[in-house]
C-alpha cells in the first residue's frame, strides 16, 4: 500500500490486477466496495451472489480471498487519501 506523508496519501501503485477490480467495481456494482465483496464472500461460502466474477476452479477462494485482500488495500488508500481510485489513472 502506499504510504502517508505529510501532504496526505502518495499515490497508489495499480497492478493490472487493482484495474481489473476497479473496472469490476464500477461497472458491475455502480463504484461499491462494500457491495463487490459481500458479492465475493458470498460465492466463496457458496451463498446466493449477483456476478460470478472469479470462474469456478479449484483455486477459486484463494482467487477471491486474493481479490478481497487487494480490495481492503484499495479501499483503505481511498478513505486516508479521500480520493477514489481509477482504473484508468491516479
């Protein structure tokens, strides 16, 4: 995550794994966090979810345990920046 200074957030590295998830966000649930991963911990606990958006495999909670921890970093950078990040920019 990137770290604080005293002007406030740096910027925040995006991998194209961080892009796919912020398209994912804004595209599928209209910019919330908090919708995405209720949706992810839902289809790893094999719940009622809207998107499958990781496929199914063998791998899959740890593919969405991954996602969900990139979320928390996103989101976290987001509230002590006071920024929201994009996926096609800073």
């Amino acid at each position: 995550m990137a770290e604080s200074n005293a002007a406030g957030a740096g910027e925040f590295p995006l991998s194209d794994e961080h892009r796919m998830l912020l398209l994912m966000r804004d595209t599928l649930y209209e910019g919330s966090w908090d919708d995405f991963q209720e949706d992810l911990r839902a289809r790893a606990e094999d719940r009622p979810h809207v998107f499958d958006t990781v496929p199914p495999s063998p791998g899959m909670r740890q593919a969405i345990a991954r996602h969900i921890r990139l979320i928390d970093e996103m989101w976290t950078w987001e509230l002590r920046a006071g920024r929201t990040l994009r996926a096609d920019g800073p």
